[in-house]
C-alpha cells in the first residue's frame, strides 16, 4: 500500500489561475491542469530564487518531492506553450500557511502580500 501524500505549504493561491493563448477554443482537451503544489514550486525556485531544498522546507516535504514536482511543472507549462494550450491552476494536495512559518519572518511568505490581512483576518 502506498503511502499517504504528505500536505504540502502553500504561501497564496494564485491571483489568476488560467494562461494560455487568447485565440484558443473553449474545449476540455485544449486544458493543461497544474496543481497548487507545482505552481507554489515555480514560484519559490524560479520567481523567488529559493533552492529546491529551501524550496522543500517551506513546503514542509522532503527535497526528492520537490524535485519531482518542480519537473511535472516545468513539463506542463512547457504542453502549454508549445502546443498553445490553455493552462489551469487548481487542486493538488496543499494546505495555505497561516503566515506564522519560518521563512515567514524572512520575507519569503506571500501570504501578506496576496490581499490577506493576517492580523485583521482573526477579528
């Protein structure tokens, strides 16, 4: 029996969550589905310059998880230029950060910078 997937941390959901080509039919297999999980990878490595093992601890899994993510990402945002398809953004295993994490402190945490008061979103 498999183990089960671990929650991965996620900072923001994204402000869109669909790209692609403006000419494009609406049909399902004109579709390209990134999970939550792998956008939050392309953002921490390719937008805020983490490593793939500070990537794998803000996203509380194991650096070999991230790593295989991170490629499932880069393949599908790849299906999607190439053959003109559109990408969406929705699902995976995640949970969002409460704001309180450790890189948090350091300024990595989006989770301040998405719209989300965190000091007001209590009351």
């Amino acid at each position: 029996m498999p183990r089960p997937r671990k929650w991965r941390n996620v900072c923001c959901l994204p402000d869109s969550n669909r790209f692609g080509p403006l000419n494009s039919p609406n049909q399902e297999i004109m579709f390209v589905n990134m999970t939550v999980d792998e956008y939050e990878t392309i953002r921490l490595i390719d937008l805020e310059g983490l490593s793939q093992e500070e990537c794998a601890i803000q996203m509380n899994v194991a650096r070999t998880t991230v790593q295989g993510i991170y490629s499932e990402a880069r393949k599908k945002i790849a299906e999607s230029l190439v053959n003109g398809k559109v990408l969406r953004i929705e699902g995976g295993d995640y949970k969002l950060c409460d704001g309180e994490g450790e890189f948090c402190s350091r300024g990595r945490c989006r989770r301040n910078r998405c719209g989300i008061d965190m000091e007001n979103q209590n009351n």
